[in-house]
C-alpha cells in the first residue's frame, strides 16, 4: 500500500525552522519524515559499502506526495539536499516518479528573489526530469499554509 506523505527534511536539525515550516504546510495531514541528517549519502561519483542513497529513492517511491525542505545555507539549498538530487543522476530513470506531487519548503533568514528564483528552479527541473508534478514553494509560514491547499 502506498504511503500518502514524505517530508524530506535536509536540515541538520531535526526539529528547526525547515521541519516547522513543513509542519505549517502539512497541519492536518499524517505524514512520514525522512531526516537526511540520519543517513550515509555521499556525493555523486562516490561508491562506498554503507551508503543509504537507495533507502531514500525507496522512501520517495513508496509516497505519493514529496515535501523536500531545505535551509538557505550559503545562499543556496543545503548539502544533504543538494546530494540527493545530483545522486538521482543516473540511478533514477526519467519519469520514473510520474504521477507523483513534489512540494518545496526552503526558509532562511532574508532570502533575495534570485536564491529563490533558484531554489524554485531547480525544484521545477528535478519535479519535470522524473515525472513529478511539481506544486510550488513555500518560504514562509504564509506562503506554506496557501501551498497547502494543493495537497
């Protein structure tokens, strides 16, 4: 049986302001939370016996509707997120998560238009290469409880 709700959370800090905002997006809703922080993926082009790089490809497979939260670190996504997307390269076939909705939740203190112009990109770029149908992003407390109402 399919799972309804993944919230991948790709800040170090489990119970921060990205697993807040997911919160606010998801109030209502049950839903599991995959903490990248708890996992071994390293970057693409490395190949070590304890990477988890497939639980998390499992993870989005067995849901139907993905939240990918990220901190603003360094003017741009957070590693841990940054990783799970370029890793998809190459192990995920094109369209292979068809069907499936993807929701973006990326928070920082004073983020510019231009980080979240690529925040938003490159969300719509990951969402339209592996079928997703990407919903849109949420950067604060406002914008995640209008989000919801794609859900």
């Amino acid at each position: 049986m399919m799972n309804h709700i993944l919230f991948i959370n790709g800040s170090p800090n489990k119970n921060g302001n990205t697993a807040s905002l997911a919160k606010t997006l998801l109030k209502g809703q049950s839903y599991d939370t995959l903490d990248l922080v708890d996992f071994k993926i390293y970057a693409y082009g490395q190949h070590f016996a304890d990477d988890q790089y497939q639980e998390v490809i499992r993870a989005i497979s067995s849901h139907d509707v993905i939240v990918i939260g990220s901190p603003m670190y360094w003017h741009s996504m957070s590693g841990a997120i940054r990783n799970v997307l370029d890793r998809a390269y190459g192990v995920v076939s094109n369209g292979q998560f068809q069907g499936k909705k993807l929701f973006f939740l990326f928070q920082g203190a004073a983020p510019t238009q231009e980080q979240l112009a690529a925040g938003e990109y490159t969300m719509n770029r990951f969402a339209t290469m592996y079928g997703m149908e990407y919903q849109g992003m949420a950067s604060s407390k406002l914008e995640a409880e209008m989000l919801a109402a794609k859900l």
